[in-house]
C-alpha cells in the first residue's frame, strides 16, 4: 500500500509519501522510519492498487516522540466521511476501484469483467478480494460497490 500524510488545512497537499508499505495479513501496517522532522498535524491516506483511497477521519498530530499509531480498523468513524465498512468484525476500505479514479463505477466493471472471463490468475489488480483469481466473486464486488456509488471522500 502507499501511505500519504496530507496537510490538515485545505488544499491538503501531500507532505509525505510512503510507498511499499507492507500491509500485513492482520491488516497492520508500520513504517518503521518515519523522520523526527515529521512534525505536526497530517490527515493519513491509505491507498491500494485497487481500492477507494480512504483518509483518517481527523488530521493526525505527529508532534513528540514516536512510535505514532493510527487503528482505520476499529470503528467507521475512524476514516474520513465513515467510508469504510464492517467485514468479519473489522472496518475495512472499500474494493473495486480498479481505475483509481476514487469512483467504484462501470470502468471498474468493464475491466474486471474482462478479466473474469478468462479467470485470471495471480496477483492483478483485477482481483479485487485478493484471492489470487479473477472470478465472478470479484464481479459482485465491484458490481456491490458500484451500486451503493462508492467513492472517495475528502475533506
């Protein structure tokens, strides 16, 4: 995943980028080398390669020493706008935006259901609920999402 803290007044550009980030099976992450001249309030942006990029619900405060932890997991209201939903007793973020344009929509659709047509296999961003194939259970997915129009949401 890629991990961006934005600034916590508008435009809210992006400070710092943090790419590569392993997302553990758990659905923890670290980034174990955050610079101390990292300091001050940011919104935490969670990015995937085919998920809705989802912001903390509140601008973070990375002021004193570290380490700093943030927990997307435990209630809705921990993602910006409460964009995220309840799976398996966790808050998740939202899957099927496959064209990264922040909108679970009929592009999405288009291309994964190209892909589940000839049951792709492996690790592609076409397979959604990341179980290593491209099948009809990804098309509900997207298909799920892009009916309750799923999207972005930013301060």
């Amino acid at each position: 995943v890629t991990v961006e803290l934005h600034n916590a007044t508008a435009p809210y550009a992006v400070a710092y980028t943090y790419s590569g980030v392993d997302l553990n099976t758990n659905g923890t992450l670290s980034i174990p080398s955050i610079p101390g001249s990292v300091t001050g309030s940011y919104y935490i942006v969670i990015k995937h390669r085919n998920s809705i990029e989802t912001w903390s619900k509140l601008a973070f405060n990375f002021s004193g020493a570290g380490p700093f932890t943030y927990n997307f997991s435990t209630a809705v209201t921990q993602a910006y706008g409460d964009n995220m939903k309840l799976k398996g007793g966790v808050y998740v973020i939202y899957g099927g935006d496959f064209s990264q344009d922040g909108l679970v929509d009929g592009s999405d659709m288009a291309a994964i259901d190209n892909a589940s047509t000839a049951s792709l296999p492996g690790y592609n961003p076409q397979d959604v609920n990341g179980d290593g194939l491209v099948d009809g259970s990804d098309m509900a997915l997207v298909d799920n999402n892009s009916t309750a129009s799923i999207q972005s949401i930013k301060p």
